[in-house]
C-alpha cells in the first residue's frame, strides 16, 4: 500500500481530467489563503487513484505541504479509539449497555441539567450513561465548544482538552463532577465520551492508552507515523496548525518547532482528540474498515463488528434528535454508528455521497470517509481550526462523486 503505487485512474472508473479539478480546488484554497496547504488520498478497491497536494506546510518557514506531512487528525482520533474498545467488546470484558459508573466510579452520582435550564445548579437526578452513550454522543457530555449551559460551565472550569491537560485520569473525574447536559439517551450532542472511554480502556486493560492502541492497533497495521505525541525525529514533517482571526485568516495556531503535542509536551493521552498522523497511515487505518477490520492478514475486528459499527445506532437522523450545538457533518440524513457518522439519505444531506457512507473529521478540517457502494476511501489532510470555518467537505465529496464515471 505504497503511495508511490498510483494507478491509471480510468482503470478505477475516474476520469482524469475530472479528478484535475480536486487538485485545482485544493490550490484555490491556498491562493484564497483559506488554508496553509493540504493533502489528499483517493482510492477505489484499495487502489489508489489520485495523490495531490498544495501549498505549504509552515508558511513561515515557507516549507511545503508533503503527502509525507504529519499532521494534528483530532477527533479522527475517535475511530480509532472507538475500534480499540470494540476490541474489548469482543473479547467479552463488558457489554455497550453497561454503565460507565461500573469501571469509573466517578459517574455514580450523576445529575442533568433540567430541561430549558438557564443555569447550572438547575439539576435533577441522572442514571449513569452507558459506554454506547458515551460512543454515539447521546451521554449528556459537552465540549466547551459548544453552545449552552454545560458548555459554558465547561470553559469556565478550564475543561477544554489539550495535551497538556494534566493526565487523563485528573481530567475525567474533573469532567463526572460537572451535570449532564441532558439525560442521557434523550438528544445528541457532540462530546469527550470518547475520552471518557479512553479511561475505560485504560482501567480494563491496566495499560495507558497510547501504550494499548500503539500495540494493537497501530503496530498491526504498519502505522509507524501515527502517535499521541511527535517525536523529534519527526518534527521536520510536522505541520504548523492556524486559525482565522479578523484581519488574518491564517494565524499562526501551533507551531511545528514548539508544539504542545512533541514528546515531551503530551500529559494527557486524548481518546477523543490526540492523535497525530500521515495520509498513508490514516490510509491503512480506513482500509482495515472497508475491508471488514483487516489489513494484509492482520485483524483486529470480526467483519460482523465493523458492519455493526457501520450502522446507525440512533432512532433516526442526528437532526431529530435535536442538537442545537456543533457538529462536524450535516445533521439532515446522516445518522451515527459507532465512531462515526452514517449517511442515510444523500438528498436530505444535501451532498453527494452513498447510503452507507462512514466517514467523521478533525478539528483542523480533516476528513476521511470509506464509501460500501462506490468502494472509495478518501482521505483529506489540512490544518485550519476550527473546522467549520470553510464548507470543503461537502465541497471535496462533490468533487470526488464528479469524478466517477464508471
């Protein structure tokens, strides 16, 4: 699965001359300084079709965006952690309608903010939400992201993850002190569930997370890039990460050289959000879920496991169950499975894509997705926070769909 195997895209079903428009796009976006610089991979049948890339990988250095670059994935992160704990599903450790409060007893005591509460201390009694609450986002956590009672709480107890937060045993009891958003099973709302099932892991295995996946997920699958922290062998690759601020729409977020996420800087191994990686890693990762959770003889999952993961574990779509809040996909026919979101309907989506399509992003507007009908897998790398500030996911799946010809 090198990336130096790419094949004649009409081979694939591709027109060429189709496919020459992602790469223009991708540069408009640099020319537009929308973002820094970016890299993609488009496959069909585990063949690659088409490898692009533009603009720069630090603009202050004035140093290329390589299809080798390292780069911050974030809550790309969460299918992978999602993977690790179905791994201990099916090896019989717990069942997802287990309570969380029964490996962390941090969640016994819970309370929910009453619904249309103006302030925080408007509570009631709350069960604790089950570890498929935490996974599909319907537990009653936030993000301080967010919008709300809960998410403001969040950022005024200084909640927001960042690899430095201090360990993650600390920061999960910090957030089972705080209430609920909501009971849970009753809405849905983007959250550090994931998070909390890193802890999970880490309590049932008796082994830090970063330790766990590393050995048996990322070293099975030849993902030697892809870690919780970026060594410093592996500082020349690593990407700078901007923001846009008024007057400059590519700030300077987190630099390369002095990033909060080098080994040595990492205190908090983040399920949810703390993984760094390439585009031939996230590759073979995608891969793997295509192709029933193996990869070249190495399984990791049944292929009755991913398909399950696959498909929607909502009543209906994200919308109906009433999210106020961010999201990183469309909310009108997408539902959500178990580490990432589903497409139900590609016409209430308002994007072209295929029902069954499983796909999640990153906070620096990352995007991977694996496509059951098309036999695509897409992988989009760039580093601008925060993701909703450009439309290039609906935007780029547009573009790969126009490209299919056969």
């Amino acid at each position: 699965m090198s990336l130096n195997a790419v094949n004649d895209p009409s081979s694939l079903g591709f027109d060429a001359g189709r496919l020459a428009r992602i790469d223009r796009w991708m540069q408009r976006y640099v020319d537009e300084r929308k973002f820094p610089g970016s890299s993609l991979l488009i496959a069909r049948n585990g063949e690659i079709a088409h490898l692009a890339k533009a603009g720069r990988r630090s603009i202050e250095q004035d140093l290329p965006f390589e299809l080798d670059t390292i780069v911050r994935i974030y809550s790309m992160t969460k299918p992978v952690t999602t993977v690790a704990v179905m791994m201990l599903v099916e090896q019989g450790h717990f069942h997802l309608d287990a309570p969380i409060s029964a490996f962390l007893p941090e969640f016994s005591d819970c309370s929910a903010l009453i619904k249309g509460a103006p302030a925080i201390d408007q509570l009631e009694s709350a069960p604790s939400p089950t570890i498929h609450q935490l996974l599909t986002h319907t537990s009653g956590l936030s993000y301080d992201f967010n919008t709300g009672v809960l998410a403001e709480a969040y950022t005024q107890h200084g909640l927001a993850y960042s690899p430095g937060s201090g360990g993650l045993d600390k920061w999960v009891k910090q957030i089972a002190a705080m209430p609920l958003a909501f009971q849970p099973g009753s809405s849905w709302e983007y959250s550090v569930g994931i998070d909390v099932i890193g802890r999970l892991i880490e309590v049932v295995t008796g082994k830090p997370l970063d330790e766990f996946i590393g050995t048996e997920i990322l070293e099975p699958l030849g993902m030697t890039d892809t870690a919780f922290s970026v060594a410093d062998n592996g500082l020349d690759r690593f990407a700078s990460c901007y923001t846009p601020v008024e007057g400059n729409p590519l700030r300077l977020l987190d630099e390369a050289a002095t990033s909060e996420f080098r080994v040595g800087s990492v205190s908090t191994i983040g399920g949810g959000g703390g993984l760094v990686s390439t585009l031939a890693d996230y590759f073979r990762f995608a891969e793997m879920l295509r192709l029933g959770g193996e990869l070249e003889g190495q399984r990791l999952l049944s292929p009755r496991t991913v398909a399950f993961m696959r498909r929607n574990h909502l009543p209906g779509d994200i919308a109906s169950m009433g999210p106020k809040s961010f999201a990183e996909v469309s909310m009108e026919g997408v539902g959500f499975g178990l580490g990432g979101a589903v497409v139900l309907d590609p016409a209430k989506m308002h994007t072209a894509g295929s029902v069954g399509d499983f796909s999640w992003g990153g906070l620096a507007s990352t995007i991977f997705w694996t496509d059951p009908v098309e036999q695509l897998t897409v992988v989009f790398f760039t580093q601008l926070v925060p993701s909703s500030t450009y439309p290039n996911r609906a935007e780029l799946k547009a573009l790969v769909h126009a490209a299919l010809t056969g």
